[in-house]
C-alpha cells in the first residue's frame, strides 16, 4: 500500500463538538503519527494540527469525517509520492 506525508489543520469553532472531534480522532489514531492543540480561549475555539502517514483514503475518512462536524473547519496538505 501507497502511503503519504501529510499535515492536517484543524478549527473548532464550537466547542461543545470537542469531544466528537477527539472520538474521530481515536477511530483513525493509526495514521496519526503527531498531534498538537491549543484551546486558544481568548478567540474561544481550539485549534489542533496533526502529522499523518497513511492511504488517500484513509487520510480522506479522517478529514471528512471531521469536515461532517459542525462548527469544525479542516484543511490538508501532503506529499506527492
């Protein structure tokens, strides 16, 4: 199987949807190779990036699955080969 690189940046504009983002999250943990969030609470959303190492499509569930989430914004960017 093909795997790539990738980083993904994740916005959470309502909080109350945390815990569904983090529930998503735990579902893909095997392509997830690093991850930091901020709760930047004096713009009241939490902010979160991952590194990623997997399929299109498995990189693709993850990032839809978050783009379903309401009040969540989700951009991507990987490698080529």
């Amino acid at each position: 199987m093909v795997t790539r690189i990738g980083v993904v940046g994740i916005v959470i504009e309502d909080r109350t949807y945390v815990p569904e983002v983090n529930s998503i999250l735990s579902d893909h943990g095997e392509i997830i190779v690093g991850r930091m969030g901020i709760p930047y609470r004096d713009r009241h959303v939490a902010v979160i990036s991952l590194i990623v190492d997997g399929s299109t499509d498995d990189i693709g569930s993850l990032t839809g699955r978050l783009g379903g989430v309401k009040g969540v914004t989700v951009k991507s960017a990987l490698t080529k080969k």
